[in-house]
C-alpha cells in the first residue's frame, strides 16, 4: 500500500486535490481536522499552558488561540508539542486500518506534513502550489483573515518548502491555479506515474 502526502502553505487548495484522490476510492486522513479533536483532548492541558483567554463558552476557541500562536514562534512550538503526537498517533492508526483493509494506497493531507514527521510515513509526496496573492484572497474569503493575520500565518509555515521535502521522498509539485477539471486531470496523471488505477475503489 502506497502512503501519499499531500501538503502546501494555506490556502493553496490542497483539500481540493485530496476530494479528487478521495473521488478516485482512495481514503483521505484531514490532518486538520485530526487537530480539531486532540484541541478537545487536550482542553485542560492547553488552558493551563495559555490561559482561559483561548475559551468561547467553556470550549477552545480555535480563532483566539491561532491569533496568539501564530504571532509567536515559541507559543506555536508549545501548542505542537501538545497536539502533534497525538494527531501522528491517529495517522499511524488510520494507515494501518487502510493496510489490513487492503487498500491501494492511503492519502494524509496535512501542511505541516515535515514538521509533524509525517513524510517519514508517506511512498510519496504532493506538493500543492498556488499564487501567493490567491492563498490570500481565499483565506479572506473562507477564514475573513486579514492582511496582517495571513501574513503572519504564512511566516508560520516558511518552512513548508519543496526543497527539504524533496531531500528525503519523491516529490511532485501541482500548480493550483486553473480550473476543477484541470486539477482533476493532474491527479490522474499523477496516480498513473505511480501506478495507482483511477477507476478502483482504492
């Protein structure tokens, strides 16, 4: 079974990419939304190391504590030490579970794909590029960032780079900057270089 890694910087589009591997049978593991349930995990732990100013009703505030992680290095590097060996635990599990179920191959979707150490579990890596000017009218659009928000997420991620990737796992860059079809286009002919069918059910 084949473990591909899709990744990018914010807003390039790489859950687009992913509903296209998934439309192919191929399993889809949102890294994203594995976070969103470890910061329900971890509520008592994160409080205590940021404070209750990161609640909306007795609940984690996602948007409070972005805004204060990702205009500190040293807060962000603390959240992930909390949340990411929980959520590399979760893709470990899931990987397996695809294994013993016979599946092709098995997508883990996740921008911080290197940071998190997820490459060492991927054949295969994708990487999701886009104008920076389009990652920004998008997260305007879908999150409302502003200007100074987006650009202190994307300094966040200055280390999700082709280059470092590329060091340690094949690595094959997609231009997001053209249409549904396009991109559908893409994926296939990318599962065809590595010998994953389009038509099966994973």
């Amino acid at each position: 079974m084949l473990v591909i890694g899709i990744t990018g910087k914010a807003c390039a589009g790489k859950n687009v990419y992913a509903s296209v591997f998934a439309s192919f049978g191929y399993p889809v593991v949102d890294v994203d939304t594995l976070g969103h349930a470890v910061l329900t995990e971890s509520k008592a732990e994160l409080v205590e190391t940021f404070g209750t100013g990161i609640l909306t009703e007795q609940s984690i505030d996602r948007k409070k504590l972005g805004s204060l992680v990702f205009s500190d290095p040293q807060k962000l590097t603390l959240l992930e030490g909390i949340t990411h060996p929980r959520m590399i635990e979760s893709c470990k599990r899931l990987i397996q579970e695809a294994r013993l179920q016979g599946k092709a191959a098995i997508i883990l979707n996740a921008a911080l794909l290197t940071r998190m150490g997820l490459d060492a579990l991927c054949d295969h890596i994708v990487f999701i590029q886009a104008p920076f000017l389009v990652r920004y009218l998008r997260a305007k659009k879908r999150e409302r960032l502003s200007w100074k928000r987006f650009l202190a997420r994307d300094r966040a991620q200055k280390d999700i780079e082709v280059v470092a990737m590329a060091k340690k796992k094949p690595v094959k860059v997609l231009h997001n900057n053209r249409s549904r079809t396009v991109i559908h286009r893409q994926v296939a002919t990318y599962c065809a270089t590595i010998g994953l069918s389009i038509s099966s059910l994973g």
